[in-house]
C-alpha cells in the first residue's frame, strides 16, 4: 500500500508543479488513502516551512469531511441501482467495518483514535465512513475526526519533518 501512495503521491506532485505548492499540498492532503500521511512530507520536499506544510495539509484533509458526511449516504443510496456501485459499497462497507471497532466501542472516542493513528487505510475518509455506518451525529462527527485529524498530523509532523531536516 505504501508503494502504491508513494507513486500517486509523486504523479500529484509531478503533474501539479504548474500549481503554487501550497495548492499541491492541499490537494495531496485531500486525497485518499493519501491524507495528511502524504501531504505533510510532501510539505517538506517541496521546501515548505513546517508551519506551512502544516496547515495546508491540516486544512486539506479537513476539507472532505462535512461532503462526506453530509452526501455519502443519499449519493450511494442512488447508486445502488447499479451493480458495480453495489459491489464496490459491500466492499468498502466490509474494509470499513473491519477496521473500526474502535468506533464501535468508544463511539466519538473512537472516531478521534480511528483518525489520529497514521497508518494506512485509516484516517479522515475511513472515519467518516465509520460514522455513517454507525449513525454517529453530524456534528460530533466532524468534531471528532477533525480532532484526529489535528492528532495525525502533530504525529506525522515529529516523525517527518527531524527526517528531512538532518
């Protein structure tokens, strides 16, 4: 899986240089699978001060969450019609619930905790996917994985960046 966000990782840069880097940190931060796990380092190789690289990839993981939230289920629920939208969901709805029983247990609690661990096939857009199987509000959702959001990336700030800066 690492290879994998490696590669889109270093397309995104590649094929978004025309963009400002901040642009390209947010939307690599945006990304899935890729997160707040790429956007941050890639802060750094692209010569960003950390406070930058920071809260563009804060800023653009975050951005997700509230359209997830709000349209993922009336969205799949149109979908549904068609075969391979139902595959696809059964096979998202097995990896997500696989996966969260730290949301099932802990509720909000376990939102943050499903966030804040940066490793891969976790974070914003499995949570929020989470939430929607397990009917967690709207607003303590977005709180919650916002909260795990800020977490991931306090922790991926000290493993990155003491890295690049030897």
């Amino acid at each position: 899986m690492e290879d994998i966000k490696d590669s889109i990782q270093g397309f995104l840069i590649e094929n978004l240089s025309f963009l400002p880097p901040e642009a390209i940190i947010l939307i690599i931060s945006a990304m899935p699978i890729i997160e707040i796990r790429g956007g941050l380092p890639s802060g750094v190789f692209l010569g960003l001060s950390f406070q930058s690289a920071l809260f563009f990839s804060i800023l653009g993981n975050l951005l997700p969450i509230a359209p997830i939230l709000v349209f993922f289920k009336p969205v799949s629920k149109f979908l549904m019609r068609f075969n391979s939208y139902e595959k696809f969901y059964g096979w998202i709805y097995k990896r997500t619930m696989g996966k969260s029983h730290k949301v099932e247990k802990y509720g909000a609690m376990g939102l943050v905790l499903f966030t804040a661990i940066p490793f891969p096939t976790t974070g914003a857009y499995s949570a929020c996917l989470a939430a929607i199987l397990f009917f967690i509000p709207f607003r303590i959702a977005f709180f919650s994985i916002s909260i795990g959001v800020l977490i991931a990336s306090i922790i991926m700030g000290i493993i990155t960046y003491p890295l690049y800066l030897n």
